[in-house]
C-alpha cells in the first residue's frame, strides 16, 4: 500500500512537470522563412466581426469598418479579394484605392438569378468606374463544388459579365472541380485554382503541404495548357481539429504561408491566401477551425510577424502562472470542507493534483474561447469547465485522503468529499460520452477537447492505484463505460494513426472507462479462500 501511495505522488510530480514543460515549449521561437518584401500577394477579405454575419437579413458593414481594416491590411499585403459586392462591400473599390490596394472583386453567384443579376450589374458597374484598382472580376466562387448552378447556365452568367466588363473575368473553384469542368475556360481570362491542403479528402501534413500545392499546380498547368492560372485560395488554420497529419496551430499557420509565399515568389505564381480576418460566422457550419484562416484575430491583432522567428503561444508564461496558481484551490477547499491532510504527502497530493490539474483546466479554458460563438455556447463551455474544476477539487481531496490512508480503513465513515467521488465519476463518464458519440456520428467538424476527458480519467486512473479499483460500482457506471470503449475505439481507427488529437482522445475515454469494467468484474468474482496451514484448524490442545 505504502508503495501504490508513492507511485501516487511521484505520478502527480510527473504530470505537473509535464504540464510546465507544455507551456515552456509552447513558447519557443520557431525560425521561418521571411515573407519577400514584407507583405502578401493578395488575401480574401471578408468584413463581418464578432456577432456579424453575411447571414444575417439587412446587414450592412458601416464604411468606416472596411476602411479601418484596409488600413491594417495596407501594411501586410497589396491586395484584397472579395466574394460579393452588396452588404456594404460596394464601397470595397473606393476604400481600397484611398489605401492603395488592389481588388479583385467577388461576385456570389447561387442558385436564384434575380439575386444573381444584382450582384454581376453592381460588379460590372463597381469594376468599370475603378478600373485602376479592380484587377478583375470573380463571377462566382465554388458554384460547381455547391451544385447551385448547371455549368451551362453558370457559363452563361460568366459570358454576360465578361461581355461587359473593362477588366478581366475569371471564375473559382476547387482545383478537381476545374478538371470536371474544363469548358468553362472558354468563358474566362484566367482560372482560379483554390488549393487547401487541410481540406483535401486526404488531408496533407504540414511537412508536405508546399510541396503538395506545387505539384498540384503543375498537374493542373498540364491539364489546361496555355491557361493563366491564379491560386486563389490557400492557407493553414491557426485553431481547431487535427485531420489526419494536419495540425492547426500558429506556428503551423506561420509556417505554411511563409513557406508556401517563398516558394511561390521564386517561380513566378500569382496567389491570394485565405483569409485576411479571423470569421468567428463560419463556426456554425464549420466548426472551431472555420473560424481560425486569419492572418489577424477577430480582434484586428496580427497572429504572427512576416519576417523573424514564431512561438506557438507568445504569452506562455501567463498560463503557466496561471496553471500553477490553480495547485492552491485544493487547499482553500479542503480548508472549507474542514477535510485539511494531516501529514506532509497529504498537502503535497493537494498541491500537485491542483498544480498538474491546472495546466488542463487552462487548456480547457483557451479551447472554450476559441470555439463559443454565442452566448449559449459560452454558457455550455463555461458550465463544463466549471464542473472539470469541481472534479478536480473532489479528485484532489480524495487523492490526499488515500495517499494518507484516510477512509480507507474499514469502519471508518467516509468522508463528505468522498461521497461526492461516484456522482463525479457518473457525471464525468455522461460528458465524455456524449461528446464521444458527437465525434462518431458526425466528425468532419467536431474538436478533440481531450482536456476535459483527461482530466477525470487521470484523476480517477491515480485514485484506483492508490486505494485500489471501488468495491461497488454502479450500473449506470457500467453502461456508460460499455458504450463509452467501443465509441473511443471507432473513433481511433476512423482518424487513423497520424491523427494524435484523436489518439489523446481515445486514450484519455478509455482510460475513464476500462477502471469501472475492471472494478465490475473484479466485484462479480467468487472470493478466493486460502487452504489454512494443518494443525490450525483447531485452539487450546
């Protein structure tokens, strides 16, 4: 027992370690290429700020807006590319110009031809009046990919604004769409091409993404010979779900544009990347990594610089300060729950379970900015991380307790903090599994917070080494669990072997569930009774 109780404590030693060395790392420049000349070929630009959406009915951006972001934009890129002309975007041409920015301008194209035809007059009428600043005329993006328009009749609408228009006109879809729908090069002066190595059907790493655009691009050259081709579209999430080998991050952000821009800028191909601003809308249909293309937050700060090295997380040393600071709360509750250790190993269990906890919780807390949109979704994170936070109090308490033998001894009463442990377990398993089962069913955009199933399969995980798997466990317990270890499997061979996000994952909701199956089988086994030695069946002879 002695021996399970210093396993314990050198465990929790371990994780906090762990935990420290997380954040260390996260700060550590990464050098890159610099950007040539300091600034971008050209970026998407899409308006809409927090609690802004094109979606929205009568929206219209204030011109003031456009012009605060052109006159960000003007320090990192010559170029803007927008995707339709009304919802105050009209004014894109003449804002651009006061800033010295060229545009190409979108001109959304779905299923409804009056709306349709708004949009191709309005374009044709912006481009003509500023053609010093309009490069060219977008008619339509991904049309093909949505299946809004029959590529005749979107071929029509491409030649009646090409017959109009004093600049170019191109159209632009995802590069296998332009292999189906070759004719449509009849109809524009150059084609579009968008590349994303991340949303390829077979997702491309990091290390293989540049490499992955360029071969692309000289398949597609050799597809259409003769053609102009622009890259319009490619770029790297700085926040969201791991597919395959992808990673999002800052520095994988930072890495691929600048990469990508460097290999592009020696061999002559015109680009636009996507996008200009973080577009916390795109959330809804996306997920978290819809919403994190940006080369700025939503906040209008820079992720990252063009020239110089690149840190995963620049202000790593608050959250490690933070992170630590959460190794005191066990004490303060334990004090309020009259429950304080009595021996050195119980108040250095406190201190490391909340120390180690800590870096999860903090984890927990930057994943629930990064994905919550709405005030429900804030309300649903925040409550979920309050109750990860009052799992780690009872699961610190308890901890303590084992690792001093407390509650342990038969007929002893538990403590109170002790009989808060199953209705935590009951919870924790009830949490995890519904977001298990959200990752099975319907995964293309659903996040790996590994944080909040970590946490209470650790710390539960350590309590069953210290003080043993629970003599009784309960059946909702158990059919949790049952469901919970084939979910996590699937889940595992779905993603696949490159996927760690998903790995951590089921790794994390099968280490929460398999101690209650082991705990239940254990319980349904006869108990085993020893032979006593001859002669000592028998006293007092």
């Amino acid at each position: 027992m002695r021996a399970r109780r210093l396993a314990g404590l050198a465990l929790l030693a371990l994780a906090t370690i762990a935990g420290i060395g997380h954040w260390i790392a996260q700060g550590v420049p990464v050098a890159l290429p610099d950007v040539s000349g300091g600034k971008f070929a050209c970026v998407s630009y899409a308006p809409f700020r927090e609690g802004q959406s094109p979606f929205q009915e009568g929206i219209v951006i204030p011109e003031w807006q456009i012009d605060e972001d052109f006159a960000a934009l003007a320090s990192s890129t010559n170029c803007v590319r927008t995707y339709a002309v009304d919802q105050g975007l009209d004014k894109v041409p003449e804002i651009a110009a006061r800033h010295g920015l060229e545009v190409l301008l979108g001109v959304w194209i779905g299923s409804q031809a009056d709306k349709n035809m708004l949009q191709m007059a309005k374009a044709v009428a912006l481009a003509n009046a500023h053609p010093d600043t309009v490069r060219a005329i977008v008619v339509g993006n991904e049309v093909m990919l949505r299946g809004e328009l029959p590529r005749e009749k979107l071929a029509e609408t491409i030649r009646w604004v090409r017959q109009r228009s004093q600049v170019p006109v191109t159209y632009a879809d995802v590069w296998e769409f332009w292999m189906r729908h070759k004719p449509l090069l009849d109809e524009v002066d150059f084609a579009t091409i968008h590349i994303l190595p991340y949303w390829e059907d077979e997702p491309v790493g990091i290390d293989e993404a540049v490499a992955h655009i360029m071969d692309i691009y000289r398949f597609v050259e050799k597809q259409m010979p003769g053609v102009t081709l622009l890259i319009g579209e490619t770029g790297w999430p700085s926040a969201g779900r791991q597919r395959e080998g992808a990673v999002p991050g800052r520095v994988n952000q930072a890495a691929f544009l600048r990469g990508f821009v460097s290999e592009v800028s020696k061999q002559g191909i015109d680009y636009n990347l996507i996008e200009a601003f973080d577009q916390p809308w795109k959330r809804a249909n996306e997920g978290t990594v819809g919403g994190h293309w940006g080369l700025y937050d939503v906040g209008r700060e820079a992720k990252f610089p063009l020239v110089g090295p690149v840190a995963e997380l620049p202000a790593w040393k608050l959250y490690l300060t933070g992170s630590l600071l959460f190794g005191l709360l066990p004490l303060a509750w334990a004090a309020f729950r009259r429950e304080t250790p009595v021996t050195a190993a119980g108040w250095a269990a406190l201190v490391l379970t909340g120390a180690a906890s800590g870096t999860l919780l903090v984890m927990q807390g930057r994943y629930v900015a990064e994905a919550s949109r709405m005030a429900f979704e804030w309300a649903a994170g925040g409550g979920l991380w309050l109750l990860s936070l009052g799992a780690m109090l009872v699961l610190a308490t308890a901890l303590a307790q084992a690792i001093e033998n407390r509650g342990a001894v038969e007929g002893k009463p538990d403590s109170a903090t002790s009989r808060l442990v199953d209705p935590v377990r009951l919870l924790a398993l009830a949490f995890v599994l519904a977001m298990c089962l959200g990752l099975v069913f319907d995964p293309r955009y659903r996040d790996f917070p590994s944080s909040f199933a970590l946490l209470p399969a650790a710390g539960f995980a350590l309590l069953a080494l210290v003080r043993g798997l629970p003599k009784a466990i309960r059946d909702e317990d158990v059919g949790l669990a049952l469901v919970l270890v084939p979910c996590a499997l699937a889940i595992a061979v779905k993603e696949g072997p490159h996927n760690a996000q998903a790995l951590l994952w089921a790794a994390s909701c099968l280490l929460l569930a398999l101690p209650v199956l082991a705990a239940r089988l254990r319980a349904k086994q006869p108990p085993v009774i020893l032979p006593q030695p001859s002669g000592a069946a028998t006293s007092g002879h």
